[in-house]
C-alpha cells in the first residue's frame, strides 16, 4: 500500500517538473529517462523478463526519436547533423540489442548517450538565453 503512494508522488512531482521545466531541462530530464529504461531494460534481461526488457527498450527508442525530431538541422549545422545520425545509431543498436539479448551493445548506446547529456548540462545559461531567443524569433516570423 505505501509503495502505491511512493509511486504516485512520484509520478505527481514528474508531472510538475515537465510543466515547469523550460526545453533545456526537458531535454536533460529525456536523456535521464533513457539512460535509466537502459539500465532497467539490462535488469530485465538479467531475469529473463523479456516483456519488461521490451517495454523499456521500446520507451528508450521513443525518447531517442523525440530527441532525433526535435533537432534544428537548419540552425544546428553540422553539430545537429552528427547528433541526428547518432540518433539513429543509438535506435538501431538498441533495436539489435532486444533481439539478440545483448547487454554489451545496451551499454554501448549508455556510454554514448552520456557525454551527450554530461555536455548538454554543462551548457551556460546565456547560450540557453540565446537559443531561446533564436527560436522565438523563427517561430515568430512564421
């Protein structure tokens, strides 16, 4: 009964969080998100729970399209380029993984993603000003 409650507090404090967060946390909050169905989906795989393994590799693939579809190839240049193909690295070699029951290539697409996020947090909060500015003035000439 209480890990019931635990469970929905947490669940209302995420709710929270994603309202109030601005794109940079959202994003930030995504790649935790990944990382940490990455390390659920590996427990699963140690236990033979192959329904879970598939749910939570199927939530990672889901998080990496989002981060893939929301780049700005136009703005982003070659940097956004790169990040996209990655993207679709990291969703394939998670898509084998699955099949083939394969914790190695599971840690792989972890020790990709997380000098991504580590540099994604270490971005200055005038570089985040500016990309905001960026991006309002492109939304708003369209």
């Amino acid at each position: 009964m209480a890990l019931k409650g635990i469970n929905a507090y947490k669940k209302d404090s995420l709710k929270q969080d994603i309202a109030s967060a601005d794109p940079h946390r959202l994003t930030l909050m995504l790649m935790q998100g990944a990382l940490d169905r990455m390390a659920y989906s590996k427990g699963c795989m140690e236990r033979k729970d192959f329904a879970g393994k598939a749910e939570h590799l199927s939530r990672v693939n889901a998080i990496l399209l989002n981060l893939r579809d929301t780049l700005d190839l136009d703005v982003g240049g070659d940097v956004a380029q790169n990040l996209y193909a990655l993207y679709e690295f990291m969703m394939w070699q998670l898509q084998d993984a699955n099949v083939q029951n394969n914790l190695q290539t599971i840690d792989e697409v972890i020790n990709l993603l997380q000098p991504i996020k580590k540099a994604w947090a270490s971005i200055p909060e005038d570089a985040k000003q500016e990309a905001y500015e960026i991006q309002r003035r492109k939304s708003q000439s369209m």
